[in-house]
C-alpha cells in the first residue's frame, strides 16, 4: 500500500491575512551627518578606532529612493525611528525645521500606502543630554518623555505602532557593563541604575503617548535570545538557561509592567549555549567558532529554531507579536537568502502552534553604519555603495519580493535552501512561472 504524503509537503507556507512585511533602520545608521548626537561625539574625542559614521547612507537626503526601492520589492510595512538631537540640539530648544523634516519623511511613507513603526529612541541621544549625565542621571526619563510629548502630537497621523526604546537591555550592556560603546563604563550598578532609568522612560513614553493618542499601540524592541544548555543532564546549567532567560528576555517587561506593552517587538539575533566545563566554578558561553557552525560575518550562530524557540516562549504573555528586527551581516547574498527563508518558515511554524506573531521586518533595507563595527558588516537586503551612494538590490531582497507577494513561502522557494546552487537562475525561473 502506498503511504499517503504528508499532506502539508508540498503546500505554500502560508502567513495570516494581513501580516506585515517589512525592514528596520535606525536614523543614525542611515541618515548621516548626525553630529548633535553622542554618538557623534564619541567618535570624534573618544573611540579608538578609526571609525566614522560621516554621511552614512545619506538618507536624509535619500529617503524617497529608498522607500520607492522597498516599495518595488512589495514591502507593506516599515520601520525606521527619529533622531533625537537633530530635533533638540539644545535642551529644550525643539527645531522645528527637523520636526516638519520627519514629518514629510513618514508622510511619505504614508503616501505610499506603508504601515509606519516608529522608534523614538534607538541607541544614540542629544550631545547635551549625554553632558547631563545620560541615562545615568535621574532627571533622564524626564527628558525623554518631554521630548516624546512635543513629537506625538506632531507625528501622530503618520504612525500606526510605536517603538519608545530600542534594546534597553542592549543600551546598558554594551555601554555601562562592558563599555565598548558610549559612555564606555564598566560598572554593574550603573548599568543597574540605567536600565531602571530606562524602564521609568518607558512608562512614562507609554503613557503620554496614550494620553495623546488614546488607541495608541506602543511597545519596545527586545534583543531577546534563545539560550540552550550545553550539557542537559546538568540542572546548574538547565537553572542558569532559566535565570538568563528572565534576566535577558523578560526582566524589562517585569520592571515596566506587562500593561504598558500593547505588543512584543522582538529583535532576534542570538543563540547561546550556557555551559559549566569543570576547570571552572563559573558558567561561560560556549564559543560557537570552535564548534565550526554556520555564522554570520560578526561570528553570530546562524540558528533559525531559535526564533521559534523565543516566540513560544514570549506566546505565554498573550500580546500580539512583531519581530522588530532579524537579520545576517553576510557579504555572501546566498546565505541571506538560506537565512531569510529558514528564519520566517520557523516563524511560520510559531504561528500555527499559537504565537500571535502579526509581522516581520528584516534588518535591513540598506547596508548601513553597524555602531562600533562601522560599515564592514553588511546586513542590507539592498547594497549599499558608501562611496557613490548606489543601491543595487541583492537577490535576497528579491526572494523577500516573492514570499511577500505570496504572503508566504511558495513550496518551489524550499529549493533556495540548498547549497551549491545559482539563486539568481533558480530565482528566475520561479518567477517566470509565477506570471
Ligand atoms: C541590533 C540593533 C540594530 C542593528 C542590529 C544589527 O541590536 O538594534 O541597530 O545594529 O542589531
């Protein structure tokens, strides 16, 4: 007797009705020039590389292009956030030259039929907010929600979800506990105190914005990662996964109160594997180069479970669900689209076991200016040339096109997954006969 096929074998992947399809910038990755910011500053006086943002992408200038570009690849939805210094340079002196400038950017956006998730923070502050003692100072959370109650007001017709932090938890890691980035400090209580400082930013961002816009749908964007033990016969390790998975995903929403989220946006990026070797009282991460795995250009594990692992883990809370950020700094354009379609088919198998996951937006539109790594890394759906400005789409973006149009994985894309094989003939061809 012959065993019937499993009956989802050769069916397209299909994703909810009106599932957003995106990509994510930041303002002070793209737009350039950005030389009130802190971040500015530090590059200049302090860091100890040669490393300058300078014109970026020049999306300042660029912004029409660049949606057009996402537009032509069948994106419906766009995430992208303000700078902050750019629109008070001075502590309390709003620019409001900078504001209509924003303004015109989401209008545009909005013109062309796009959903807008704005970002009012992500990771860069006013120069004079940085003298005031950053995100260390008690007095933050105050500037901030100043700063949120002028731009709401103006911004509100051209925004559907908002975004009030980026990454709290990335912010004080990689700025107060391991300082490589500004303010560059190495110290446990202030990292402690900035991430509550941030965690009172946010309840305060939430609630004016929802005074101001009573329907309002706010959230953060969560590095979240999936943690796994090395060895799970081992209960320490299994009780660090479990005590790294609060402290890292979930203690921020605990801080803030599940309440002040209308949605989870989780930035996806990292898998570790926690493990007690016995030379050792202390737990460390495995180093996944000795394990020879897939990584990104940054040594990042390629690990597409671990999306799925994460939005179960995150269904518990019962909110709808966007993967703010996902994304492969690779200069080889096959492995993103390998990465593409095995991260969202994880997605989609999220989905059908419950998570309420209503969109994704891949980091990113463009290659662009990726912090203390510069402009090496190459996450951009769409190159980037830095020195003439030129935006050629890569095949990846084009594969994106296809599923998007579908609004989900055709069972012909599965075959892009392979190795060894020529993406862009085989991109064609499906193609050709989808018309
Ligand atoms: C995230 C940041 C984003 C970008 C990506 C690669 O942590 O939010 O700005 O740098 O990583």
């Amino acid at each position: 007797m012959d065993t019937p096929e499993p009956k989802h074998d050769h069916a397209q992947l299909e994703f909810p009705q009106g599932f957003l399809w995106g990509a994510a910038t930041s303002s002070y990755q793209v737009e350039g020039n950005n030389m009130y910011s802190d971040w500015w500053q530090w590059e200049v006086n302090h860091q100890p590389f040669d490393l300058r943002s300078g014109q970026a992408c020049d999306q300042y200038n660029r912004y029409a292009e660049d949606f057009a570009l996402a537009k032509d690849l069948n994106h419906n939805a766009h995430r992208l956030s303000l700078e902050w210094a750019r629109i008070e340079p001075e502590e309390d002196q709003f620019n409001q030259n900078e504001i209509d400038h924003y303004k015109q950017v989401l209008k545009s956006l909005k013109d062309q039929g796009f959903t807008v998730m704005l970002t009012l923070h992500h990771f860069t502050n006013p120069a004079w907010f940085a003298k005031k003692g950053g995100w260390e100072s008690f007095g933050a959370p105050k500037r901030f929600e100043r700063f949120v109650k002028k731009v709401v007001p103006e911004l509100k017709d051209y925004v559907d979800l908002w975004i009030t932090i980026n990454e709290p938890g990335v912010l004080m890691f990689q700025g107060y506990l391991i300082g490589v980035w500004p303010p560059q400090k190495k110290s446990f209580p202030t990292g402690i105190r900035v991430y509550w400082n941030l965690a009172r930013a946010h309840k305060k961002a939430y609630k004016a914005i929802h005074q101001l816009v009573p329907n309002a749908k706010v959230g953060i964007a969560n590095n979240v990662s999936s943690f796994d033990a090395f060895h799970h016969h081992s209960l320490r390790e299994e009780i660090g996964v479990w005590a790294l998975d609060i402290i890292n995903n979930h203690l921020f929403y605990q801080m803030t109160g599940i309440q002040t989220h209308d949605f989870l946006g989780l930035n996806y990026y990292f898998n570790q594997y926690l493990s007690f070797n016995t030379h050792s009282r202390f737990p460390s991460f495995v180093d996944i180069a000795t394990t020879k795995k897939d990584t990104s250009d940054l040594g990042w594990e390629v690990y597409p479970e671990g999306i799925f692992d994460v939005l179960m883990d995150f269904s518990d809370y019962h909110k709808p669900i966007y993967i703010t950020e996902n994304g492969l700094a690779s200069t080889n354009d096959d492995r993103r689209v390998r990465f593409l379609i095995s991260y969202l088919k994880e997605i989609y198998h999220a989905i059908q076991t419950g998570a309420d996951v209503r969109g994704y937006f891949h980091w990113s539109l463009i290659d662009n200016f990726e912090w203390a790594d510069g402009f090496v890394p190459r996450f951009g759906l769409v190159e980037v040339d830095f020195a003439t400005q030129k935006r050629t789409p890569r095949p990846s973006s084009k594969v994106y096109a296809e599923i998007i149009k579908h609004n989900g994985i055709e069972h012909k894309l599965l075959k892009l997954l392979g190795h060894g094989i020529d993406v862009e003939a085989e991109l064609k061809d499906i193609m050709k006969k989808d018309h």
